[in-house]
C-alpha cells in the first residue's frame, strides 16, 4: 500500500462545477491535465520512463518564467473529483518514487466552440 495522499478535495469540486457552468459536456469524456513539478533532469527523465512503460500521454517542460522543469500528463476521462482524485493519486505513486510530485490538474473542458482563438 502506498502513502500517496487522497487528491480528491472539495476545490476539485468547484472546479468541477465551474468546468460544467462554462459549457461542457459533463457526461462526455475530456482531456485531463495533470502536472507533475520535478527537481532536475535526471528525476524528470526517470518519471518519464515510468510514464511511458505505463502508456500514459505527457510531454515535459520548462516554465519560462521560473525555468522550474514539469511534466504535463494528459489523461482522458469523465470529469469527476473522484475520476480526479484518482489519476492525481496514481500519478503521484509514480512522482514520488523519484522525488517528483503532483502539482495540479487543469482542462478546456470539452466544449470546444468555446475556445479562444491564438
């Protein structure tokens, strides 16, 4: 058994909730983004590996204002504080093997009318 922390809170809620006032579609699938922070190279490196060997979706990245390195795993599902909750909790399983950690979790949601243009 793992000590990872339950990720499942009442902001995911809310979120949640202001996800679905702003259109979408809450019983259809939508991508997920869930940002692990990573102390160096080499941990973002190992927790890419891990990632990989387990399918999921992620790239890494470099915040151009702090250059602090991340990886942005991108899960589809049912948006759900308990769907959340969980893909935050196994993410983190993997993170805290090498020192990474979940960060938080984003999306667009599904309604994609919506979207601002670039």
């Amino acid at each position: 058994m793992t000590d990872a922390p339950n990720f499942y809170s009442q902001e995911d809620i809310e979120l949640i909730n202001e996800i679905a006032s702003d259109g979408s579609d809450m019983s259809q699938p939508m991508i997920i983004e869930i940002d692990i922070a990573v102390k160096d190279e080499e941990t973002a490196q190992k927790i890419c590996d891990k990632l990989e060997a387990a399918e999921y979706d992620f790239d890494m990245f470099q915040d151009e204002e702090t250059d602090e390195l991340g990886i942005c795993v991108n899960v589809s599902m049912l948006l759900t504080a308990q769907n959340v909750g969980d893909a935050q909790t196994k993410l983190q399983e993997i993170a805290s093997e090498f020192g990474g950690e979940v960060a938080g979790w984003g999306t667009f949601g599904n309604n994609y009318d919506e979207l601002p243009e670039d």
